[in-house]
C-alpha cells in the first residue's frame, strides 16, 4: 500500500486526475496481454503528460522506495508490466508526440507513448517506413516495442528494434536523466548504452524520448500463400528461399490447426486441407521483386507445393495479412485460456522444432497451435487451455519446459522477442548458465540499486 503521503505528493507533481486509486481502475493495470500470470493491484497509476514530470516521480519513488511499472498499452506476452509489488504504475501513453521528422538524416524522435502505427502513418508521407513490425502494430507503442526489443513479420530481411533505435533519453531509478546514442550513423564513444537500454524491459531506466531510423518504402512487393502437405515439405522450402540468396521481407508460417482456425475466424479462404501454410513477400526495386518472386515460385513449386496463390493487388495483399494477424485473436476463441510462448531456433531447424512441438501436444494431451516467423526461426506456439482445470494447467506447465528445452537443445533461444518478464525468469540459468545470470543481476544493482524499476522482472528483484 501506498501511504497517504507519497500519494498526496504524486498528486502534487502530475496533478490529482493524473493518480488514479480507485478499484476498477486498479484492476485494469493489474495484469498485460500475458496469460496465465495472477494479477497484482498496483497502489496507484500514475500519468504523467512531460519527462518533467517522470523525472520527479521517479524521484519521490526512489526516496521512498516505492517499486515503479512502467507501462506502454500492455501488449506484451512475458508479463513485464504487472506490477508484482504493488508499488504505481507509470502510464507513459500521454507522452505521445512525434516530435520531430527528418528525412534528410532519415531518422524520427519520438516520445515513448506514441503508437507505432501513428508512427508509421507519419513517415509514410515522406516515402519512408520503420521496419519493425509486431503483431500488435496498431496498438503498441514504440516505447514499449523499443523497451520489449519487439520484431514482428519483417524481421527476417530488416530485423528488429534494436537496429533502428539510434539514441535515448532515459530517466534513471534516482530520477537522473542521460541520453545515449544519436542521429549520427558512427558512434562509438563509450559503451554502447543504446543497445544496453533496448529489450531491459524497463528495468534499467524509463524512456522518455527514442531516436529511431527509417528507410525508404520499398518501391515494390508482391505476397503469396503457398500449401504444404507436411511440415517437412514447407521446412526444406525455407530453407531453399535462403539459401538462394533471396531475403523475403516476410516469411510466415502456419500449422494445420492454425490454418483451420484462423479460416473460421477471418474467412479469408486459407487452404484448410494443409499440414502447412507459408505467407511470403518479397519487396524492393521493381525489377528486383520480380526476378525474386519467380525464383521463390520456382523454389516451392519443386519443393512440393500443393497449392501456391500470388495476391493480384494490394487488396488481396492486405486480407492475406490480415489473415497472419489474426492468427491469435483466432486461436484465443478456441479456449478460455491462451499460452502464447515463443520459441526461437535456428531457421535450418524450424521442421524439427514443428514436429517437436506436434509431440509435445500428443504426449501432454493438449491442443498446440503454431505459426510465427519461420524466416528467421521464431516460432509462437500457441497452448490452447483452461486455467480453470488444474490438472490440465500442470500437464501445460510440463510442455511449456519441454518446448524450451527443445528450443535450447536445437540451438535456439528462450525468447526471440517476447522477453522474459516474469514468465521465463526460471528458465534463464538454462541458457545464460548461473555467471551469466549474475552478470545481469550485477548491470541490474548498478543501475537500480534500490531495486524499484520493474522489480520481479528479467533477473528478479
């Protein structure tokens, strides 16, 4: 609980409407987009509308030590913005400008509130696009992307945040304020900071301004959706795309009950007769496009398509999207609880992890739906599951080690670009071995040594 003196004090520094206390509002910053985790009240939200204001809230938190969540729109699927100890929530949504454009240096600042869509709708009138693109584009904001180290369908030909977020300014636990990084493309005086602050997941410092770099829009793209009858089959023609040389911006994959189900929910006529779905689309030069949509047509036409569809025009493009999309909200009716991990492996070791996977669900008696970025072997599946029933919550709790041990004996990672939040925070000493993880208690105690940012997350308290 919050005592009734740092709450008259936060309502002195960001004004009274700003701190919410109320139970129902409590209740709506009690949890995230993550399943499966218990929700935990805050004391109190906190709004604040300018860095001014985030600097002395931070400042009265740390000498109270009262823990601080910061929270962008709470898209994320690691549980990184539940506010485990109580403490405030910190709701950066009202910093929301876009505060500057610069096409000649191709870069965007923006405060971390901004909406990534909003974002991309504002550079796309300069004939420019930031590549990272989550699930949740039209929802996130780019401080929370930048603070999850979001990827998203791009990822394979463009990669994620952390190569397009140039320079910061981040309000520290005692409420100091550093920028890092810039515009410049050199820059490599000191450590690099910027990459340090990027994915911490809040709990090293509070954005409150991102430096982001843009490229110019591709003058042209084409998207198909090509049928598989195995996993095998749709594995070997990825791993045929690349090794062509060709680099699609976009290579997504579906299993059978993905595809079924998302067709029931969208009806955006997927081939519901397929052990496997592939969404490709390659983008660049006009000539380019062509050339390369040719040879990726001629690659899985021999590997053994059983049904490939080239969209005609943008509006076939954009329902077959559309279609990717709604791969979660479709999976998410199927039950009433929806475990959505995210297992990264080597892109030459997706089959074997989709055939994994399929076994996992067999062995555990559950229902397993997978799609995610096969391009670059970040894979989402999906455990569709009822928190009500105990005994199948335990039989989930067993898959889910047996997916990442997998994931980890194949070569991969815990997470590719969901975090670890609360959700994965057992599992790190399987990958980052009992040094590793001391060494990012030891960032963590520099920087926050009273422990108030995010604690609970990533390496704990």
């Amino acid at each position: 609980m919050l005592s009734p003196a740092v709450l008259k004090s936060l309502r002195g520094l960001v004004g009274a409407d700003r701190v919410l206390t109320d139970r129902e509002d409590l209740v709506c910053y009690s949890f995230d987009a993550t399943a499966g985790l218990r929700p935990h009240l805050p004391g109190a939200v906190v709004t604040p509308a300018a860095r001014e204001q985030v600097v002395e809230v931070l400042k009265l938190c740390h000498r109270h030590r009262v823990p601080v969540y910061p929270r962008g729109s709470g898209t994320n699927l690691s549980g990184g913005t539940v506010p485990l100890a109580g403490g405030i929530v910190l709701s950066l949504l009202d910093l929301n400008r876009i505060v500057e454009i610069d096409p000649d240096n191709l870069t965007a600042t923006v405060e971390p509130g901004v909406i990534l869509q909003t974002l991309n709708d504002a550079v796309a009138r300069h004939g420019l696009i930031y590549p990272p693109d989550p699930g949740t584009v039209a929802t996130c904001t780019v401080g929370g992307s930048a603070a999850e180290c979001s990827g998203g369908l791009r990822g394979l030909k463009y990669g994620v945040s952390k190569h397009y977020i140039m320079g910061l300014e981040v309000v520290l636990a005692d409420g100091a304020v550093v920028r890092v990084g810039g515009k410049t493309v050199k820059n490599v005086t000191g450590y690099d900071l910027t990459k340090l602050f990027v994915g911490s997941e809040g709990t090293l410092g509070i954005f409150t301004e991102l430096t982001l770099r843009l490229i110019p829009a591709p003058e042209a793209r084409r998207s198909m959706v090509v049928a598989f009858d195995s996993l095998d089959q749709a594995g070997g023609v990825i791993t045929g795309i690349i090794r062509s040389g060709v680099i699609p911006a976009t290579l997504e994959i579906m299993d059978a009950l993905t595809i079924r189900t998302v067709e029931a929910y969208a009806r955006v006529d997927l081939p519901v007769g397929a052990e496997a779905v592939l969404l490709i689309e390659v983008d660049g030069l006009r000539e380019a496009v062509e050339r390369e949509t040719a040879t990726v047509e001629r690659i899985c036409r021999s590997g053994g398509a059983a049904e490939l569809r080239v969209a005609g025009d943008d509006r076939e493009r954009d329902r077959l999207w559309a279609a990717r999309r709604a791969a979660l909200p479709a999976l998410a009716r199927v039950k009433p609880t929806t475990i959505l991990e995210d297992a990264t492996v080597p892109r030459s070791r997706v089959p074997e992890m989709l055939s994994a996977l399929q076994r996992i669900a067999r062995e555990h008696s559950l229902t397993i739906g997978t799609f995610g970025h096969a391009g670059d072997g970040n894979l989402h599946p999906t455990i569709l599951t009822d928190a009500r029933d105990a005994d199948e919550m335990r039989r989930v709790e067993a898959a889910v080690d047996e997916i990442f041990r997998v994931a980890l004996d194949l070569g991969g990672t815990l997470s590719g670009e969901h975090g670890i939040g609360a959700a994965k925070q057992r599992y790190l000493t399987w990958e980052l071995g009992e040094e590793g993880v001391e060494l990012h208690r030891r960032i963590k105690q520099a920087l926050d040594p009273l422990g108030i940012l995010n604690p609970g997350k990533v390496v704990g308290t």
